[in-house]
C-alpha cells in the first residue's frame, strides 16, 4: 500500500511538473514573439530615424540663382503677353512660339477648333506672377493671376483666371512644357 501511495504521488509530482513545463513553454513561445515584434519595430525606427539623419544632413542650396528667376519672370512676363494679348488665334500661336517647346507648341495647334478663329482677340488687362520653390534646377513652376478681355464675334467678355505654368530648361533656355488654366469663381 505504500509503495501504492508513493508511485501516486510521484504520478502527481510529474504531471504537476508536466504542467509547469508547459505552461514555461508557452510563456516563453509568447515571449519569443514578442521580442520578435518589438525588433522589427525597432528596426523601422531605426531606418526612418537614419532616413531623417541625412535629410537633416543635406545642405538646402537655392537651385536657381537670382538671374535665372530675374530671366523666367521675363520669360513668363513675355508668355503671358503671348496668350492674353493678341489680334487673332494666329498671332498669338506665332507670338507664344519662342516661349514653348516643341512637344507643348505641338498640343496646342491640335487642340485648336474648327470654328473661324480669325474674330477672336485678347488684351491683357492684368498679370501677376508667383515663382514656386523648386527642388530642381532644370525645372521650375510659375503661378500666374490673369485679368483679360476676351473678345469673339465683337462680344467682349472680362475674364480672371489662374495659370500655372511649368517651365524647363531645355538647351539651356527656360520654355513652357505644361499649362493648368483655373477660371477664377468668386462665391
């Protein structure tokens, strides 16, 4: 009967200590992957914190001198003169050519209507320009305000609008590559 009692109790000992190891062993699995975790999520500190390292590390250098931003307000000054000041649609495709490149010049004679173009004139009443900040040097963008009088079939019509224009330097003069035209809504 005692050895009955003994091999009992040594029967509950180990499966007590079954238990434990068990329970060890989960709690350790638990932990394993939380440290796992907590390392991928130091390792993404760890590469954003080095990407702002070298972004604080770099030197802001102004990307275009004060004669280049002198030369491209002339420029868009000469443009947009070009676009709102013109006799007939003619004119000022002829006018607006040294100012665009190819590819930009292109675009705007496909996009031209059918309807007789030779009764419409513009004057520019108004221009002002905003020079974007430019992180490029061969690439820059000029917000312009426009007041102009639009005038087709001898109906004038007073226009206000926004015109940014992205300008390249493409052999080594500033051009027009894109225009955004944003008629101007007053509430």
């Amino acid at each position: 009967m005692k050895r009955k009692v003994m091999i009992a109790v040594a029967i509950v000992l180990v499966l007590f200590l079954i238990s434990r190891l068990i329970s060890v062993t989960n709690s350790n699995e638990a932990l394993l992957v939380s440290n796992q975790q907590i390392e991928k999520e130091k390792q993404a500190k760890e590469r954003e914190l080095k990407k702002l390292r070298s972004l604080a590390n770099t030197k802001e250098e102004p990307t275009i001198t004060l004669d280049e931003m002198k030369t491209i307000k002339d420029i868009n000054y000469q443009l947009m003169e070009a676009l709102f000041a013109y006799e007939s649609l003619d004119e000022r495709d002829k006018q607006v050519t040294p100012y665009v490149i190819e590819e930009t010049k292109n675009n705007m004679t496909r996009f031209k209507s059918d309807y007789d173009q030779n009764d419409t004139s513009s004057l520019l009443l108004s221009s002002e320009a905003f020079v974007a900040k430019s992180f490029n040097s061969n690439e820059i963008n000029v917000i312009n305000d426009v007041v102009s009088e639009l005038t087709f079939n001898k109906e004038a019509q007073k226009q206000h609008m926004y015109v940014k224009v992205k300008y390249v330097k493409d052999i080594g003069q500033w051009q027009a590559k894109s225009f955004n035209f944003s008629k101007y809504v007053e509430d």
